[in-house]
C-alpha cells in the first residue's frame, strides 16, 4: 500500500494530468490519420518525456500508445481503411454499419471495447509482471545472453513477410549498436576513429533522433511519394446513437472474455503484436457466434460483435506488451520497444532491478496506464463527431507539421550543446533516408529499434559469461535456461519457415 501511494503522489499533480490528456487527444488524432502510428507518435514526443519527471514522461509516452491504437478504428469504420495494420479486422462489419447508418454504435462500440481492453490486460500486467520479473533472479551473464538473443530473433522472424529481411534487418541494428565506445576496453569502434574521436558521434548513435528519423521522417517521405495518388474524402455520415444498447454487450460477453484472453496472451509474446491477435479474436468470435443460436447477429453482416471482439483484442494488447517489457526488458512489440528506449534514456532499467529498488515508479506507470485507457475512452467518445474530419485535414499542412516537429524534436534533446543538436539533427535525417529506403522494398523497421536496444545488453552479457567461465564458449549450452531460450530462438526461426511450406 505504502508503494502505492507513493506512486500515486508521483501522478496525482496537475502536470502529469495535462500532459497525459494532450497524450491521449494527440494519439487519437495520429491514430485516425492512415499511414501514422502509435510508434511514430512515441517517438515524436519522447524528445519532450526527457524535460518532464519520469512518471509525467512515461504517462504522456502511455497516453499516446492508448489513444493512437484505439484511434485506428475510426478510419476503419468510417473509410474501410486502416489507421494501422492492427485495425485491418474491424474494417468489414465496421464499414458496413456505417452505410447501414450505424456509424455511432460502431465507433462507440469500438470505444467501448478499446477500454474494456484495455484495463483488462492492465489487470493481467498488474497480478504477472512482477512475478515474472522474480525469475530473472536466477538469470546471470549467459542466461541474459540467451534472453537478449530471444527477444532479437522472435521478434525479427515475425517481421513482415520475409522471415530473412527480418533477421537481416535485426543484425542491422546490432551493428548500429556495437558504434561508439568498446564497453570493456573504452577504445572507439566507430568509421574514421581518429578524425571523428572528439564529436558526439564517437559514443554511438543517439537513440532517440535515431527512432525520430526512422519511424517519423521516413514516414513523411512515404506519405510525400504517396501525394500523386488520390486521396479519399469521407461522405458526409449521419451519426446519431453513440452508445450500442447495454443489453447487446452483455450478450457478447464470451466474445469479450475471448477477446481479452487472446490480446493479453498475444501481446506477452514478443515479436507477435496486435495485427496476428485481431484476427485470432475474430475468428474466435466467429465460433462462439455460430453456437450463440441465433442470438448474436452472424458476423460479414455489419455486425457489432465484429467491431467489439477485434478492438477489445487489439487494446488488450498494450497491456501484455508492457509484461514482458516491464518484466525482462524485451518488447512485446515496436511501440514498447521505443517506451523501453525511453525508460533507459530515462535511467531506469526494466526487469527484476526496477522491481526491488523503484516500486513506486511501477505503481506509477501502473496508475498512469489506468488513466490512459480512462481518458482515451473519455475523449474519444466525446470526439466521435469531430473526430472523422481530422480525416480531412490537407497532407500539405499535415506532412510539413511532422517534419518539423520531428527535427524539433531530434535538437532538443541535446538542450544547449549546439553541436551535439547538429549531430543528432543529422542523425535524425540519415535514419529517416535510411528507413524510407528500406520501407521501399518492405523491410521491416522494428527489428533494427530492437537491434538498437537489445545489441549492447546481448554483447555485454556475452563477453561476460565468456569471461566468467575462463573462455570457454561452450557456458550456454551447460545451463538450462540458456539451452531453453536458444531452443525457443531456432523454434521462431524454424515454425514461420514450416508454416509457408505447409501453405506452397
């Protein structure tokens, strides 16, 4: 109790309450907005998380990961076009219900839902992660290797459809990682040592302008090469009830549990993300509807239970991505790996360290993950009919207000050294050149933020439990957790391999 309070006092102030409220509002908006996400939204503001107290930061960082994922319904329903991939399954009976003039219930419903999601894996995050995080008592150098080496193929390996553009794209980010100083011998590694020795660059790259500039710059150059196409407006929708009858939820509520069940367990799984859990909801809901006898409507007809078990899934995800990120510091998907970026700029480490020395920041993140799911449900209800002409709002102004911002962003953090803000501006812009290229030819992105955050936690454990058992290499495959984590590596590499097959 005395750890909760303590974290309440760190959220209870009319600060951390207006940032977060901005969050939410701010991550509706980008989630609203096709081509814009939940990740690029975190990586915009991390820049301004830095000047704010921990709890604020991270509560302002959760707020637009709530609102930009639930905000993805909107288009969904409203276009039949996705603000994210994790809004793909709500599209069908969604679109739907609005040319059966239900586009109020559905976007309420998804409201709804979002929340109901939300705080259900938030429960589950609660009661889980910090018994998790008492296992990784038992983990040393080499069990951390294995851990780190986990996190970096299951995540690479279900990254977009080539399983090899994800590991190549993993190893990428390693190596950008291994730039700067050698953690043991303090000697430079980094191109042109000797010239470059005495510029910022020579501690490695900045995390941030570098999430900045592959997630935010990379995206505008996208949406600019995009502009030739022609972009579609919204028919002018009819929205009246707001709120679907109490008694077809409660009918639905199977689903719902179903729906909850799959998100959190889905979103635990590193690598796995809500795009492969909406679909498992759906399809879920699908069964229990065809054994409902008649009383749920079928789904493809312009269905509520097709816009509930779908969103509930999806939000349920940000909870269980946040256990195994909390918990072991490996990201459940894109959008915690940039909060886990944003916790060890912040100094605070997550896994089994955050837990015994800082519980009143866990608490903190615990209530500010609430209060997210609370004003999302609150300001997204509220904006159901303003919210749909955001979808309007010319690329022309849009696309130039986020490269600003994102430079903006990427110079301040370095606050008055002038030169380290030019580095890192120009880090900023490499990346963002980088990331449009790759996302030319569908390399996935999030394997190298991975990379990035994962690459010196694996490099560091690795020489240490090589040193530790006196060189000898053969230290991972004489302890069970290592040899457990290594099967679980070649079994995500293997299973997607096997999968394809089995469809040729």
């Amino acid at each position: 109790m005395e750890f909760f309070l303590e974290g309440l006092a760190q959220v209870a102030n009319v600060s951390t309450i207006l940032w977060m409220i901005t969050g939410s509002i701010l991550g509706i908006v980008l989630g609203a907005l096709p081509g814009l996400s939940a990740t690029m939204g975190i990586a915009l503001m991390m820049p301004i998380s830095f000047q704010l107290p921990t709890a604020t930061g991270i509560g302002l960082l959760l707020a637009v990961y709530c609102g930009a994922v639930s905000g993805a319904s909107i288009p969904a329903i409203l276009l039949g076009i996705p603000g994210n991939p994790n809004a793909i399954a709500t599209i069908e009976d969604g679109l739907l219900m609005t040319k059966n003039g239900q586009a109020g219930q559905a976007l309420g419903g998804a409201t709804i839902a979002s929340f109901i999601g939300g705080i259900g894996s938030l429960i589950f995050l609660v009661l889980f992660a910090p018994l998790i995080a008492r296992l990784t008592l038992a983990f040393g150098p080499a069990e951390k290797t294995t851990l780190a080496l986990v996190g970096l193929v299951i995540i690479a390996s279900v990254s977009g459809t080539n399983i090899w553009k994800g590991l190549l794209m993993g190893a990428f980010g390693m190596g950008l990682a291994f730039l700067g100083t050698d953690p043991f011998s303090g000697q430079l590694r980094i191109p042109f040592a000797n010239q470059l020795a005495t510029t910022p660059l020579s501690k490695g790259l900045d995390l941030t302008s570098t999430l900045i500039g592959l997630f935010g710059i990379s995206q505008v150059f996208i949406e600019l090469r995009k502009r030739q196409e022609r972009a579609q407006k919204i028919e002018p929708v009819k929205i009246e009830k707001v709120f679907p009858p109490l008694k077809k939820l409660l009918q639905m509520w199977k689903v719902i549990l179903s729906s909850l069940g799959i998100g959190t367990v889905v979103g635990a799984i590193p690598g796995t993300g809500a795009s492969i859990a909406v679909f498992m909801a759906y399809n879920s809901a699908k069964t229990i509807v065809d054994s409902s006898g008649g009383k749920l409507e079928p789904l493809g007809t312009g269905s509520l239970v097709g816009v509930i078990a779908p969103e509930v899934a999806n939000n349920a995800v940000t909870g269980g991505a946040l256990i195994p990120a909390l918990a072991l510091g490996i990201p459940g998907d894109a959008a915690t790996a940039v909060l886990i970026g944003a916790l060890m700029i912040k100094g605070v480490t997550p896994g089994f360290h955050l837990f015994a020395t800082n519980m009143p920041l866990v608490y903190a993140i615990f209530i500010t993950m609430f209060l997210a799911n609370i004003f999302m449900l609150l300001f997204q209800l509220m904006g159901i009919r303003l919210y749909p002409k955001i979808l309007n709002v010319p690329q022309q102004v849009l696309l130039p207000l986020i490269l600003i911002l994102s430079f903006i962003g990427a110079y301040a953090i370095a606050g008055q050294a002038t030169s380290v803000g030019i580095y890192n501006l120009g880090i900023a812009l490499v990346m963002g050149l980088i990331g449009y290229a790759l996302k030319q030819d569908d390399y996935p992105i999030a394997p190298i933020v991975l990379g990035l955050i994962l690459g010196g936690m694996f490099e560091e454990n690795f020489r240490r439990a090589v040193k530790l058992a006196g060189g000898n290499y053969w230290v991972f495959f004489t302890k069970p957790i290592c040899l457990f984590f290594m099967a679980l590596s070649v079994l995500s590499i293997v299973l997607p391999l096997l999968s394809k097959k089995r469809k040729r």
